[in-house]
C-alpha cells in the first residue's frame, strides 16, 4: 500500500493511504478537492446537536407551562405532538446523513483493497 505524497500544513507527509493508481489519499487527492470543499460547507451548516438542545429546553419550557397551569392542556399536547414531528424530522436526517457517510467509508475500503 502507497502513503499519501501530501505534505500537510505542519510540514509532516501525510500518513493516509493513497488509492490504487494514486499518489494522493482522498483528503489530499486534486480531483476530490471541489467534493471536499461541498461536504465541507455541509458539515458547517448541519448542527444537529445544537437544534435537539433548543428542541429539549423548548419542551421543559412547556411542560413547566404545563404543570404550573400557565398552558392550557389542548394547547399543550398539540405542541408537544409539534415537538415529536420535530425531533422525528432531526432523527430521519442524521440517519440520512450517517447513511452517507457509511457509503463514503465503503468506497474508501474498496479503493484501499
């Protein structure tokens, strides 16, 4: 198996695997610099476990309207349905995201076999 010929910005040679046929790793491979550069700004943009934080304080916010009896119940158990399609929502796209990335890692083992 090759290493990578990149050099990283520390001045060390990478210590990833070069594909078959490569002298670059998929991190430092040219032809997957504009592929990088889009997953990289869907990283940045995907904050998951920052909108279930808000997600939970908003729900413990309204059980306490609940149970001091500022919120009325109806009101209250739409809202808690609302949360649930919510955090479903949350759910389906991380297993989308984690799916794709799975995809990502079998490539690289193929590519590395």
């Amino acid at each position: 198996m090759a290493r990578c010929s990149a050099i990283k910005a520390n001045g060390e040679r990478c210590r990833g695997i070069a594909g078959r046929g490569n002298e670059w790793c998929s991190a430092h491979d040219p032809a997957r610099a504009e592929q990088r550069k889009r997953d990289a700004s869907k990283a940045a943009r995907s904050r998951p476990g920052k909108e279930v934080t808000s997600i939970k304080a908003e729900i413990r916010s309204l059980i306490e309207g609940l149970l001091s009896g500022e919120l009325d119940k109806g009101v209250g158990a739409v809202a808690l349905q609302g949360y649930n399609t919510l955090l479903r929502a949350v759910e389906v796209g991380q297993r989308t995201d984690l799916e794709d990335l799975v995809r990502k890692v079998e490539d690289l083992e193929r590519g590395v076999a």
